[in-house]
C-alpha cells in the first residue's frame, strides 16, 4: 500500500515537472509559433528600424506584416509625374530578410487617396478610369510574387447601414470601379490573394450583408476575388454573439477571411478623426482582464467558425498602447493593444496565446 502511494506520487511530481516544462515552452514562444494560420501586424518600417526593443518583439511574435501607411496610394503616387517606391521596398526588404508574409495595404481607399487624383479625377473620368488601371497595374506587377495578399478596395460603404459609400471613385466610375480593380490586380499577378476590406461589418448588420452581397455579385461575375477582409476594430464590450453571426456569414462565401486590423479599446468614437469620448480615464486592472477575455473570444470564434482553409490569418493594427493609433486619430487616450506603454506583454497578450494554443 505505501508503496502504491509513493509510486503515484513520484507519478504526479513527473507530471507536473514535464506540465510546467511545457508551460515554460509555451511561455517562450512567440505568437506565430503557436498557431497554423499566419499572425501579423501593420508595421511601421522606419520605425522598427530605429528601435531595436520594438523590432525584437515584431520578430519574435509575427510572420506577416501589413504597412500601416507606407504602400497607401498618397505615399506611393504623391504626384502626377513620379511613383515613390523607396517605402514601399523597405517594406518589401523587411518582410523578406525576416521571413514574414507582406500584405498589401491598400489600393483603392477614399483616404488614402491623394488631393491631386481627387481633383483631376472629378474633372475628367476618362482620365479616372485609366488612372485606376494603369496605377493598380504598376504597382501590382512591381511586386508580383512579393505581396502575398492586398486590400484591393477598403471601406467602400458608409460608415453606418448598407449604401456604397460616395466616395471619387464611386461618383466617377459607377460602383464598377470595384470590379475594375480587382480585375487589373488579378491581371497584374493572378496568383495574389485578393481581398474586400472593411470596418464595423462584424456588428452592422445592414453593412454586413451589403458586403456579402457585393462580394456574392461579384464572384457571380466572376470577378477575381479571394477573400474579406474584417478590420475588427472593437470595443471590448462588442457582443460576441453578434461577431459570431457575421463570421458565420462570411464563411458562406466560401472566401479567405483576414481579420486585418484587430485591436480592442474601451472609449467610445464616431468613426472620424477626432471623434473619441474619453470615458475612461485609466487602465484598471478589471479592464485588463475584460480585454484579455476579449482577445481570448475573438481567437476560439475565429478556429471554430472559420475552416482551416479559409483562414487567411490575424492581423493586429500595431501591437503596442505606445505606438497605436487609436490615440492620435481620435484622440483619446486608450489601451487597445497586446503590449502596454513600456512594450510589456499585458493580460491581454498572454490570454491570446492561451487561445491560440
Ligand atoms: C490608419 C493609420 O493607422 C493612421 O496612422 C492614419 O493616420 C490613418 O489610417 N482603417 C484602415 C487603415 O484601413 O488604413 C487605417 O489606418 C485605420 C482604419
């Protein structure tokens, strides 16, 4: 009998040794480590290169990177006369020499779209339309093979309901101007997965199924896309069920589905630039752990809902409080991030992993 007794509990201390080994291992590993679908971030290049804290942690943790900025179309065609590719290949060079999948971001977008286009464009729609082409074009087959994926077009509907938004390209060239462009991106480089990208349609039902029908039309017509893009740009008391639904949907289509631009904050915002409302004032432990939760949930509805192979991967918009920018484009102070403001992992970063594992 006392011999059964220290056989189960040399058992148990064995166990438990090879248990917390495990742990340690776990605890060690970064993100994409964990998971078979692809982890990214937006990255800002210039940025990571001067701060060796920032670069160790991207690395460690991602194998795919979306520039936050840097292959926008006002950076990219600031002008009539020249394209400016020197961003676009530091990108490009990053992703490469640390082994990381680069995501275009993004070609067709009211916002990134520079002032000279705007007013050139509204005069003169011929001159649109080829611009549409030719600059799709260009840019695509330069970094044909390079760019596993883009964001052929972004937000092409209003920030609330179901109707395109009116945007240059939309009161130019008709709401086709979206099949145009994937059409000339799936020219440039057929083997490019090609996405539709928006925010809100994980909890706008009308702005849900407005995408899901265009993206159906579309592939009726045999349009060259492959996947949606969800920004997933949320607040941490969004109900999962409703994020749930929407992921459900976008399955049916059979496409790729990219959470592209994932963060969590906790104060309120119109959607426009400026339009936070500070709510809260501080970081407090009950919210750390609320959005650790959150982070978590996230996670398990996107392996349970979405098939392995539809699974384009997660992408986070920026990975630290510090750099994130929700505090300057709303301007609000917030905590939307998996690191805090010293580049420490919070709750939220650890319960992210525990879902992923
Ligand atoms: C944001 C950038 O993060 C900011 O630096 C910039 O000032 C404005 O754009 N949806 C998108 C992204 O598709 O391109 C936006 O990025 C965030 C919202």
């Amino acid at each position: 009998m006392k011999k059964y007794f220290l056989y189960t509990l040399l058992g148990c201390v064995i166990l438990s040794v090879l248990f917390s080994f495990e742990n340690l291992n776990v605890e060690n590993k970064g993100l994409k480590e964990l998971t078979t679908f692809p982890i990214g971030t937006a990255v800002r290049v210039d940025q990571l290169q001067s701060d060796a804290k920032l670069k160790e942690l991207q690395i460690h943790n991602f194998n795919s990177i979306t520039a936050e900025n840097d292959m926008k179309m006002y950076n990219v065609k600031p002008n009539e006369e020249e394209y400016n590719w020197e961003k676009v290949d530091k990108v490009i060079a990053y992703g490469d020499t640390n082994e990381q999948r680069i995501f275009g971001h993004t070609l067709i977008w009211h916002s990134g779209t520079p002032d000279w286009v705007e007013k050139k464009g509204r005069k003169d729609t011929l001159w649109l339309d080829n611009f549409l082409k030719t600059y799709i074009f260009e840019y695509v087959s330069r970094y044909k093979g390079k760019v596993d994926g883009w964001d052929v077009v972004n937000e092409a509907f209003d920030t609330k309901g179901g109707n395109y938004r009116k945007t240059l390209w939309y009161d130019v060239l008709g709401k086709e101007y979206i099949a145009k462009a994937f059409s000339y991106a799936h020219e440039a480089d057929p083997a490019a997965k090609l996405f539709y990208n928006d925010f809100n349609i994980e909890r706008d039902t009308a702005k849900l199924h407005a995408m899901l029908k265009m993206v159906n039309d579309l592939k009726n017509d045999n349009v060259p896309i492959s996947g949606i893009g969800f920004q997933m740009h949320i607040r941490v008391d969004v109900p999962d069920e409703i994020i749930e639904y929407s992921l459900k949907k976008a399955v049916e289509t059979g496409l790729q589905i990219h959470l592209s631009e994932v963060d969590i904050i906790f104060n309120k915002h119109d959607d426009s630039k400026n339009g936070g409302v500070q709510k809260y004032q501080e970081l407090t432990e009950e919210m750390k752990i609320a959005q650790a939760e959150k982070y978590k949930n996230l996670v398990k509805m996107y392996k349970e809902i979405v098939p392995k192979n539809q699974q384009y991967g997660i992408t986070f918009w920026g990975f630290t409080d510090r750099d994130t920018w929700v505090r300057s484009f709303f301007n609000i102070d917030d905590w939307p991030c998996l690191f805090d403001d010293n580049l420490e992992p919070k709750p939220a970063y650890y319960a992210f992993k525990e879902a992923l594992n």
